[in-house]
C-alpha cells in the first residue's frame, strides 16, 4: 500500500518536528511546511536526508500549493510562548486566520483529514476547574495575551465551520503545557526558564506569590495523544495534557531539591492577564482514545535536563 502523506505547518517547531519524527516513524510521508520564525532547521536537520521527508520553506499565513496526494493536514504553524507571540503579535493573529484558512483550503482540494494545535489558552483565565472541553472559557479580547488566545479561538471555529459546510473531518486538539528536547531556551516558559537558571547557576525566578497552578506534559505523551486522534474517527475538540497540578512555587522546590539545593527563589510581579489555575480534564482522551500520560514529571525533566546541557551553547 503507498505511504500515507502529511503536510504539516510548523513542522520545524518544538512540537512540529516530534510529530514529524513520529509519522516518519511509523510509516508517512511527510511535507514540513515553515518559515522558521521560531522554529529551527536545527531541530529536523536528522531528518533532511530521510526520502520520505521533505521540507519546505513557506509563510502559511500567505496561500501556497502542495504537489501531489496528500491525506492529512496538520496545523501546528504559530508562535507558542508569551514571550514569542508578543514579539509577533500580528504575525500570530495572521496564521492562526489567514493560515488556519489557508490549510483548511489545502485539506479540502486534497479530500484530507485536518487537524489544528489548539491550546488550552482558550480557556482563558479559567472559572471552571479543572477544565472540560464543554467549558467556553474567560478570555479577555483586548488583553495582552488575545491576539493569540483569539487567533486560536478563530481557528476552532474555522474547522468547525468547515466541518458543517464542507462535511470535512476537521479535528481540534486542545494542549495543555508541553515540555521536553527542543523547546526554545529563553522562550519564558516556565520548564525551559528554570532549566536554563539551573544550568547558569542562577536564582529561579517566580511570578507572583507563585500559588497559581500548572500542570506539565511530557512531549512523548503529547504525541502519542496527538497521533491518536489524528487517526481516530472522533473530531474533539479533546484536551491533551497531564492532569497532575503543582502550584510554580511547588514546582520551582521540586528542580531546587533535585538540582541545586543552594539556589535562591526570587518573585517577581505577576504578568497581565496570567492564568491562576491551569489542569485539564482528560475524560474524554481516556474514553475516547484510550489515552492517558505514562512520563512523570520528575523522569521528564531529567530526560529534557540532559538534553538542554547537551544542547544548550548551540542555541
Ligand atoms: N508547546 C506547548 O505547550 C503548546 C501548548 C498549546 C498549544 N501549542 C500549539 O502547538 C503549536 C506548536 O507549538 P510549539 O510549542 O512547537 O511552538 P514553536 O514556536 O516551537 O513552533 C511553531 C512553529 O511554527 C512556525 N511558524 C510560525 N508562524 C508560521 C507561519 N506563518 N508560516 C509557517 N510556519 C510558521 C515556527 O517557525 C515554528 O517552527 C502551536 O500552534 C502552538 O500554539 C503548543
């Protein structure tokens, strides 16, 4: 039987390149489409040489063209990070619009599934926890953090809206923080923040009194979750994440104790608009899927740890 082929936008990202690793892995043909806006060529330059890997220069957020069949369209192109998209601001609004749009056009000439990286920034500073995805959310439109909380939201309604006009089988994965190998540095999320203070011998540094509440997913359970919806019949929009929350205070103990008992916490003011509490609910992954993480977080960061000190003076 021919491979199966999937384009995927943003596929030269943190997320994007583990999702090409594992298609290639188990049997695809894979279209990377980038424009390395925060992404690297560094992160699928193992991949360069593999046949049935192709990568492809291109801003989605303009329209383009993909040779040939294509069976699956993954939408994975936006800046992620606090930091990344508030550098980006319209360039974020404009492929999760224009991009999202532009994809949905590519799966719908080609007849192929559609899938998008949704977040669970779309819950906003939630009033429901933890949080289900019937829950719509309490975001702030003209906040610092909308433009890609909304652009997100957009695209939700986009594969939807397709999905009823168009009769397509678009699929929305709501992802909850994700962590490991490849992530950006000095993306100012907390896991690579605190790696980074760590390997510099430097205090870590907490936003706020450091009660509010995250919960962190290992990248290999990430994709596990993603790929098992992309080749499921359900449509989501289907939280992926890991359930188990720590407050940052907690959380910023746990690397001191393991890592370097000697470094000091500082606080600093808590950023407009950050969320309190963050943890999803994944009954639906569970039921549906048959999904659930299996990395703890302790063995994840010793796994993305040894990566960022292997790594580090090349970023
Ligand atoms: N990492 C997380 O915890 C997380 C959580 C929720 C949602 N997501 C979503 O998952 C996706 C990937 O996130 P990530 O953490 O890998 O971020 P990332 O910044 O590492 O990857 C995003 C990739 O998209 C590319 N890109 C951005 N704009 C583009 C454009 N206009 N045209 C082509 N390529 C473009 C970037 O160059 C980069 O390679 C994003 O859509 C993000 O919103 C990630």
């Amino acid at each position: 039987m021919p491979k199966k082929t999937v384009l995927i936008s943003g596929g030269a990202g943190f997320l994007g390149s583990h999702l090409c690793d594992w298609l290639i892995g188990h049997g695809f043909k894979v279209i990377a489409a980038d424009n390395l806006i925060t992404g690297s060529l560094r992160n699928v330059a193992h991949l360069k040489k593999n046949k049935d890997f192709k990568f492809m220069k291109q801003d989605v957020s303009k329209p383009f063209k993909v040779a040939g069949s294509v069976d699956y369209v993954m939408h994975f192109a936006s800046p992620a990070s606090p930091v990344d998209y508030m550098e980006h601001p319209i360039a974020t609004m404009l492929v999760g619009s224009y991009g999202t749009h532009h994809l949905l056009e590519i799966a719908r000439a080609k007849k192929a599934v559609f899938l998008m990286a949704s977040t669970s920034e779309i819950y906003g500073d939630p009033l429901v926890h933890p949080q289900k995805e019937s829950y719509w959310g309490n975001v702030n439109s003209i906040g610092p953090r909308s433009i890609y909380d909304e652009a997100k939201r957009y695209s939700e309604a986009a594969a939807f809206a397709y999905r009823r006009v168009y009769n397509m089988d678009t699929k929305v994965v709501r992802i909850f923080n994700t962590y490991g190998p490849r992530m950006q540095i000095k993306d100012g999320r907390v896991v690579p923040n605190f790696i980074d203070q760590i390997l510099n011998n430097q205090p870590l540094t907490v936003y706020g009194n450091g009660q509010q509440t995250r919960s962190f997913c290992y990248v290999d359970d990430l994709v596990n979750g993603i790929t098992k919806l992309l080749l499921s019949k359900i449509s989501g929009p289907v939280n992926i994440g890991n359930p188990r929350e720590f407050t940052i205070l907690e959380f910023a103990e746990l690397i001191r104790k393991k890592y370097n008992p000697k470094a000091k916490i500082v606080f600093k003011p808590l950023p407009q608009d950050d969320p309190k509490q963050r943890k999803p609910d994944i009954t639906l992954a569970r039921k549906e899927l048959n999904w659930e993480p299996t990395v703890p977080l302790e063995d994840g960061i010793a796994r993305t740890m040894d990566w960022f000190a292997k790594n580090y003076f090349q970023k």
